[in-house]
C-alpha cells in the first residue's frame, strides 16, 4: 500500500511526515525538501492538536513501510548511505580489539552545512514544535540510549550537525526543531519536552535518557531534569543561558522592544545600514549585539557572508526579540529548579564565549549541582557544537558519561577509540615518544626474544603484570605501540582518583584522565578484573601501583607488590595467559632528589600530602608493608637529557586448565612468585643489554634520524 502521508504512533510520540517530503513508495524524495541526498531526515512531530485530527491534508495514515522505515528495527539503514570507508578492527569476542565499527575517514559536516540544511527546515516552516531524527545518525548499537538535543536561540535543531555521524553510532539521536515563526512559550515547551521524557521512560524504564542543550536549550533540559527527579536523566550542557541576567544580550531586550518598526528590518539590513550611519547610537548596540553572534557562529568568514540571508531568516527581528525575552524567562525558570535537580550533568564550558559568562557559570552551577562535571573549551566560543576540533561523542566517553543502563559499566558500556580519536590522543604524548624513542620486545613460543610485538597472544584473556615507572612515564608509549601494531587495546587497572575525587581539592581536574577513560582505563576492582577477563581483554595490571609508580631515591626497579596472591586465582578461573614485563629507562630521564621521606618532614609538604591523600580513594588500607603506603604526592625530580626507553615482555604463563589446581593458596602464591621472579629478570635484562645499546643517548639518536630519515627505526642492541 502506497503511502502520500504518515502518522505513526510510536510509544506515546506521534510521528509525522509531510506528504510533500515523501514519494509514493513511503520513502524521502531526493530534493523534495532540498537537502542533498534527502533521505536523511525523518521529521516527528509531537503537537497533540496538529496529529490528532486525521482530517489534515497534510496526514493520513501510514503504511507498513514507512513505520519500519522510521521507526523499525535498524531505524533509517534502508536509506542510510554510507561513505565508502573501511571499517577498523576485528570481529569476534575478544574484548581488547578496536572493533566497534568506527570508519577509517570521519566525514564531518561544516558550518556550510549548517546553513544550507537550515534553509531546508524553515523553507516549509509552519506548525508547533517537533521532533526530527537525521538519517545520517541511524546506523547506531543496540541498546543505545536516547539522546534529545534541545536547540539554542536558532530554534533550527541542527546544532550538532557535526556529531550527527558519530554520535548516531552510540544513541537514538532527535532533535527539536522550533519553527521560526512560533512562538510557543517556555512553559510550553518544557510541558512538551517533559512528555517526551517521560513517555520514552515508560518504554525503557531502565536505560537513561540524555537531554544536551545548549543555551537556551541547556536551561530547558534542567528544568526537564528538576521536575522529574525519579528518571534517569543524564544533562548535557552547552554554555547554559542560567547567566543570562550577565549577558551583554540581557539589555537589549528592552532597546529591540523599542525599536520603531520601520526600523525593525532583516539582519542584513540593519548591518549594512550601520556602516553608512554611525548616528543611531541604539542601534549601534544592537548592531554590535548580533555582530557578536554573527562572530560566534562564524569560523569562515566566507561561508558567512554567503550565508548572511539565511541567519537573517534564521533570526528576523521579531524572532530574535522573542528568543531574547525566552532567554530571560528560561533563565529565571531553571535557576528556580536548580535545588531539584539530581540528574548527572556534564556541563561544557567555552573559554571565549562572548554572549555570555560561561567559564563563570560553570563553576557557579557545580555548586548546586550533586553529580556535576565540568569541562572547559578555552580556545571556542558560545556555539560550541559547531566550532571545529569538538567531538561531542568523545567528550561524553571521555569522561565516563556514557552508560547504556541505570549503573555505568565500565566494561559493557566501553567504546573503542576511532582511529582518528587514537591519532588525537596520542598526539598529546608524540614527545615523550619521540624523545625516548621506545623500544619493545616479545618472547616467541619458542622462548625466541624478537623486537616487536610478535610474541604477544593474539586472543584474550591475557594479563600483562610489570613494573611500574616512575610517574607512569611507560604507559604512553607502550599503550600506543600495542594499538598501532596489534591493534590491541590495553584496559588499564588504574588508580580510582581517575574517577572519582571524595572531596575537592588540590588533585588533578578528573578531565585531566579523559584520555585514559578513552583508551580503557577502569578503577582497579576486582569486580572489573572479573568482567574484563570474562570477557577476553588485554588487561593491563600494575601490583605495585602508586607505592611503585612514586617510589623514593635509589628504588628505581624495586618491586613494591603485596604479599598475596591477588591476580593468579582470577587469572586461572578463565584460563587467561599471564605476560611479565619490565620496563627500564626512568633513569636516563630523571633522577629523585626529593622524594616521601623529605617531604614528609617539611611541616608545608606533609600538610598537603595528607590534603591530596584524603581526596584521594585509598587503596590497600587493610595492609600492612609499603605496599600500603598509598600517600599522593609529587617527588622532585632532577631532569636528564633523556635517554631511552626499552620493554620487554616474557614468556606468557598459561592458566589454562589450571582452575581447580591454583584454587589451592600455595599453588597459587608459587606462581605468583615465579611471575614476580619473571618480572624482575625482565628488568635485569633490559639494564645489562641496553649498556650495549650504540642510540642508546639522545643525540645518537638524533644524527641516526637526521640522515635516515626522522620517520625511520632507530636500531637498537642486538638480541
């Protein structure tokens, strides 16, 4: 059965599709809504007057085909075209692969796109506000959550235009479009909202709904979140509008009110008028006012005046005098609530924003807010979603604020890194790299030592346990290499304070570790050492941890590791291979001069140390040794003209079959032994042969790469 129009039901959402924006087959014409290949937009409408009555011209109702087009099991693939990229990583079980599916080329949309596919949406603008999914954000994960994006002062809803691709990877995206003309006011769009909310509550009562807003949008999605505190609401906020009554918009409210209305003319007119006649002392502030907005969404002069018309159609006069007037109302509204709201709330703050205050507000937010992040954007403005080098996808991974149920899983819920994302993140350690120029060897079958990662067990579960350096200075290196060549994602055990702070204070920003988080670092539990070795990873474990990793003068290489067993009875019951590994080079980098003992002596220093430990969550207490001295501190450190670093990883022990064997704590604690006497012998081999070591110094390094070539392979001793 043919389909000219559509009205779907859908969990309480009605959904409906003009009859000009589809062909006869129930599919979206190409042009028909002048968006290039047109098929990526799908518009739902949740007005309750408009959908209810069947008698509309513009509805009638659905045929099979266009419900599961839309709304159907792959939502939007039968449409969906995607570029032709190949896809990374290996299939298959093994939870250390970057196997999710990420395309080797991200296609990002730009500010052109913005504008062009804006001029689509208010072309046939009419109506209440609505709700639209892109197409191009339909190729999404099972279980994904639901994320809604609620728009600033354009209305449009395609802020996140950029993300669009990435973001449809990992939620069911939609989008509010307010049309320009509408003039709905808060309240009701919060009623509108809210209903949404809660009526996709009602269908996955158990998955979290994610509302990311921005501005305007931000103090909508708070006082969505402060009215229904028994949802799991997770708040996404862009420069929220909370500060308007700071804003250099604030005041002329009143100056656009009144404004005569032979003056109240499009946006480029007023522009172009101002720079003949510099008499209208008002309305140079308002023409200072937009030029400021027009200056925030510009990040290409040229797609800017190309583009001049559609913002004035965008935002006519009128328009931006009742957006400006919501902003207030909005404003006051959600500051109101703000004592009510619980949800987890990550609020992205722009260092440049010129509307309004938003470094200031984000501080003033986390104040009243109990599960509050922040993270700040110094170098952007206040249309963040649209400035280049944001990735909204991966800022909610960085910093744990993806989760597909009630409770994070930092197993279940881990996504991959991109190859574009890994490029990223590693080009914040590309000097440590290049100034140690690393080294790694691996043990063959046969006990063979080979440069490389040859020897490294292709299949999980494997447990690589090593010493730690000091300040983790190894990870960088060693997690990059296991990523470029194997392919492999090492899933640290790391320290909670990467987490979670118990108080604040003077640690690191948890921002600071987005980058761990990103590349799959979890809090060292045993509960994730269950779940990671369940489910086949590479994991990667440092017994001697913080002790290890700040050891004092003259420890370099020292095993600082408990006396139990900790890891062999978890690694036997899923048959994982045990990988020892050393890691030597520390002191060709630096030397301690002022390490725990000095410090703690000094009345200063021991105060802090015991601040930065108590907001730290502490780890071993029921210890008893060094091992349980897990206070946070920074030791001085003598920098060296660095040298090199060398890893080499041992033969793997195998579990495998050994289960009810290593059940018995003798067993077991005789090869925890023999891993730890592996372990040591690494590090011994590593500092007998690198005396032989002809690159072993910086400037051989440096003359090798300089007539070689600096992308070429520094040799190193022989094996």
């Amino acid at each position: 059965m043919a389909a000219t129009g559509s009205c779907v039901f859908h969990g309480g959402v009605f959904l409906a599709l003009r009859r000009d924006w589809m062909s006869s087959n129930g599919s979206f014409k190409s042009g028909s809504i002048g968006i290039p290949n047109a098929r990526r937009l799908a518009v739902s409408a949740t007005s309750m007057n408009q959908v209810a009555s069947t008698s509309s011209p513009e509805i009638t109702v659905t045929s099979s085909a266009v419900e599961s087009n839309v709304f159907g099991k792959g939502r939007f693939e039968k449409n969906h075209e995607h570029a032709a990229t190949k896809t990374v990583g290996v299939g298959g079980e093994n939870g250390s692969r970057s196997n999710f599916g990420w395309e080797d080329t991200e296609v990002r949309k730009s500010l052109k796109d913005y504008f062009e596919q804006s001029v689509e949406l208010i072309r046939s603008d009419g109506g209440p506000p609505r709700w639209f999914s892109p197409l191009e954000c339909g190729s999404r994960m099972d279980n994904s959550p639901l994320l809604l994006f609620l728009p600033g002062i354009d209305g449009v809803g395609l802020g996140l235009i950029k993300h669009h691709q990435k973001l449809g990877k990992i939620f069911d995206v939609w989008c509010l479009h307010i049309p320009v003309w509408d003039r709905t006011p808060f309240t009701e769009l919060l009623k509108l909202v809210e209903k949404t909310v809660k009526d996709e509550h009602r269908r996955s009562p158990k998955k979290p709904i994610y509302l990311a807003g921005e501005s305007l949008g931000a103090c909508l999605a708070l006082s969505v979140a402060a009215c229904n505190p028994h949802i799991d609401i997770v708040l996404i906020l862009s420069n929220p509008a909370t500060c308007f009554s700071k804003s250099p918009l604030q005041p002329v409210v009143s100056l656009l009110e009144l404004m005569p209305e032979s003056l109240q003319v499009s946006l480029p007119y007023i522009l172009n008028l101002l720079k003949g006649d510099t008499s209208r002392r008002p309305l140079e502030i308002v023409e200072l006012i937009l030029q400021q907005i027009i200056s925030e969404l510009s990040q290409d002069l040229g797609a800017l005046s190309s583009h001049l018309s559609v913002l004035a159609d965008i935002l006519p006069v009128e328009t931006l005098i009742w957006k400006l007037k919501m902003l207030k109302s909005a404003s006051a509204d959600s500051n109101s609530r703000l004592h009510a709201v619980k949800a987890q709330t990550l609020i992205l703050c722009s260092g440049r924003d010129l509307l309004l205050p938003s470094i200031e507000e984000g501080r003033r937010l986390r104040q009243f807010l109990p599960k509050c992040e922040i993270r700040r954007f110094s170098d952007n403005g206040h249309f963040l979603f649209l400035e280049d080098g944001v990735d909204l996808a991966a800022t909610i991974r960085g910093a744990s604020f993806y989760r597909r149920s009630q409770n994070l899983d930092f197993v279940s819920d881990f996504i991959p890194p991109s190859p574009d994302e890994f490029t990223k993140i590693f080009n914040d350690y590309r000097l440590i790299d290049l100034v140690t120029s690393p080294v790694l060897f691996s043990t063959l079958e046969d006990g063979k030592i080979v440069r490389g990662l040859a020897g490294i067990p292709e299949e999980g579960p494997v447990l690589f346990v090593g010493y730690h350096m000091l300040l983790g200075l190894e990870l960088a290196p060693m997690v990059g290499q296991f990523f470029k060549e194997k392919n492999i994602i090492l899933r640290g055990m790391a320290h909670p304070m990467m987490f979670v702070k118990v108080k604040e204070g003077s640690l690191p920003e948890l921002a600071s570790y987005d980058s761990f988080r990103m590349m799959g670092a979890v809090p060292v539990t045993a509960q994730n050492l269950y779940k990671l070795l369940s489910s086949k990873a590479h994991v990667l474990l440092y017994p001697g941890g913080v002790r290890e990793a700040l050891h004092r003068k003259g420890e370099e290489y020292r095993l600082f590791w408990p006396e139990q067993s900790e890891f062999i009875r978890m690694a036997a019951r899923f048959g994982a291979k045990i990988v020892p590994f050393g890691v030597v080079g520390e002191d060709d980098f630096g030397e301690v001069v002022f390490d725990y003992e000095d410090l703690i002596k000094i009345p200063y220093f021991k105060n802090q140390i015991e601040a930065l430990t108590s907001e730290a969550v502490r780890l071993r207490a029921d210890m008893k040794g060094e091992v349980a001295n897990q206070a946070v501190h920074l030791p001085g450190i003598l920098p060296k003209l660095p040298g090199r670093f060398y890893y080499y990883f041992g033969k793997p022990f195998d579990t495998e079959g050994q289960k009810e064997e290593l059940r018995d704590r003798e067993k077991a604690h005789e090869l925890y032994l023999q891993v730890k006497g592996e372990v040591e012998n690494c590090l011994a081999y590593l500092q007998s042969k690198r005396e032989s070591d002809p690159y072993r110094r910086l400037w051989d390094r440096l003359a090798y790469q300089a007539k070689h070539g600096f992308t070429s392979e520094v040799p190193t001793f022989e094996i």
